[in-house]
C-alpha cells in the first residue's frame, strides 16, 4: 500500500474535478449541437477561442463519439480517488500505476489535440484547454506517487515532474501565442 500525502491526495481531486466538469460541459454543448445545427455554443467566443469550431471536426470524435465522453468517464476515477484519498485511504501501488497509464495516455492524447488545434482546425477549444492544463500535474503527481525517492530513470523523472510540467506549459503557451500571434496582436 502506497501511502497518498493530503496535498497529492487534494491535487488529484481538485484535477479530476476540473477535468471531469469541463468533460461534461463541453458534452453538453456537443449534444445541443447536434440536436440544433444552428446552436452557437457559449464557449465560442471569438475566432480563435471556439470549441463550436472544434466540435464538428473529425478530430474531436476519434473513436467514433465525442472525446468528451472519455474524460467524463476517465475523470469520474480521477475524481473518485482523489476523495478516497483526501479521505486517508492508501492505494495499492496497482491503483497509482493505473492511474498514471491513464494520465500518461491522456497526456499523448492531448499533445495530439494541441496540435490538431494549432495547426489543422485553427482554433482553440476553452473546455479542451482546461484538460490541457491539469493533465501534466496529474501525470507529476502519479509519477511521485510511484517513483518518487527512488533511483534510476524513473527516480530522476519523479524529481523534475515539476520542472516538465512547467516546460510542457511554457511550450504550449508559446506554440498558441505563435500560431495566432496576428490575432493576439491585434487585440492591441
């Protein structure tokens, strides 16, 4: 049994949470539009920052429905062991290592979704970019979980999970700024 520290037991919780919401409310606004073509969805704010854009696309139903339906079920157990754990329960080291593939898939996936955003549908989804955000910290958090304190790769990638967590941050913040940088810069 691993024991879960109350700060990563809360950062697991408040991340599924975020996760979990932005799922169901970008499902929502999926299922508005498909029953109302002509439904303009409130996350579509302007011509860069509009998940209506994003949502008829092929790319956001890679499976064959909607990619919000995942993270409405994924972050339904992100959520759920983040409470056990804020609650005091240890997890076998089974629990955390499922938790981090997940995390891990979750985290390629989004990588994919940045750069289908940035470059092929030309535009940003505010919903998505919440689960852009909170996927790395859940990723740095089961990775400590798992392998913090201890040697090898696996040691040393658990001691700079912050430090990539940032790095992930700071290269999407500067990958968006550059590919719409005549939209932002107009703003001014």
């Amino acid at each position: 049994m691993i024991p879960t520290p109350p700060r990563s037991a809360w950062l697991v919780l408040l991340t599924g949470l975020a996760g979990w919401l932005a799922a169901v409310a970008l499902t929502v606004e999926r299922f508005k539009l498909f029953t109302d073509p002509g439904y303009r969805p409130s996350c579509s704010i302007n011509p860069i920052l509009s998940c209506g854009s994003v949502m008829v696309t092929d790319q956001a139903a890679v499976f064959g429905f909607p990619n919000p339906l995942i993270g409405v079920v994924g972050f339904s157990v992100v959520v759920t062991v983040g409470v056990l754990g804020v609650a005091g329960v240890q997890f076998p080291r089974w629990i955390w290592g499922g938790l981090w593939l997940g995390a891990l898939l979750g985290t390629v996936f989004v990588c994919w979704l940045v750069f289908q955003s940035l470059y092929r549908i030309d535009a940003l989804c505010p919903y998505c970019m919440v689960v852009w955000a909170i996927i790395t910290p859940l990723l740095a958090v089961c990775t400590e979980q798992l392998w913090g304190g201890r040697g090898g790769p696996l040691g040393i990638l658990a001691e700079w999970r912050w430090t990539i967590v940032a790095v992930f941050y700071a290269v999407v913040l500067l990958l968006v700024f550059l590919r719409f940088q005549d939209y932002w810069l107009s703003l001014f």
